[in-house]
C-alpha cells in the first residue's frame, strides 16, 4: 500500500506537515528557542543553534539567549547594545 503523499511527522502530542519546522516545546521547560526541528519524510530532525566561540576581553551580552555576544570595545554603552549580529538574526524567524 502506498501513501498518497509526504508524510507527516508527530512530535509530543503534535502533528506536524512534511517540510514544516517548529521550536519543540518540552515540559516543564516549555518552547526550546535554541533548537530548530523540522520533519522531512515522516522523520522529525532536531538541532541546537550553534553559537560561535565568545572570545570577549569583557563579560559578553546575552541579547540573544541562545549565544552570546562580545560588546564593541570603543563604543558608548546605549551604541553598544545596537550592534548587529548577522549570524543570531539568522536564526530568528
């Protein structure tokens, strides 16, 4: 018997669309915004974002709460929270 087309995937008490993706959400912790999972096929994959190394002279920013960020050095304080990550924005959809 064949399906009559992608099938889709359950995670938890969800379904979920072939090609669809979603931030699972795990009791008691809730939704896990650092992990993106998507089903391909009727298989549900998962992965954390991965955060490139913070090699700050200062203690880094935690804007993003999935990785964090070093501050600029030679800028004012209310300049340096307006830094703009191109690698964090990826990740927010």
């Amino acid at each position: 018997m064949q399906a009559d087309g992608p099938r889709a995937c359950r995670f938890g008490r969800r379904w979920y669309l072939n090609n669809e993706s979603w931030h699972p959400s795990v009791p008691p912790f809730g939704e896990m915004k650092c992990i993106l999972c998507w089903c391909v096929a009727g298989e549900t994959h998962c992965q954390r974002q991965e955060c490139p190394p913070a090699a700050c002279s200062g203690p880094p920013r935690r804007d993003n709460p999935c990785c964090a960020k070093c501050r600029a050095p030679d800028a004012p304080p209310d300049v340096r929270e307006k830094v703009h990550d191109a690698r964090a924005e990826a990740w927010s959809r």
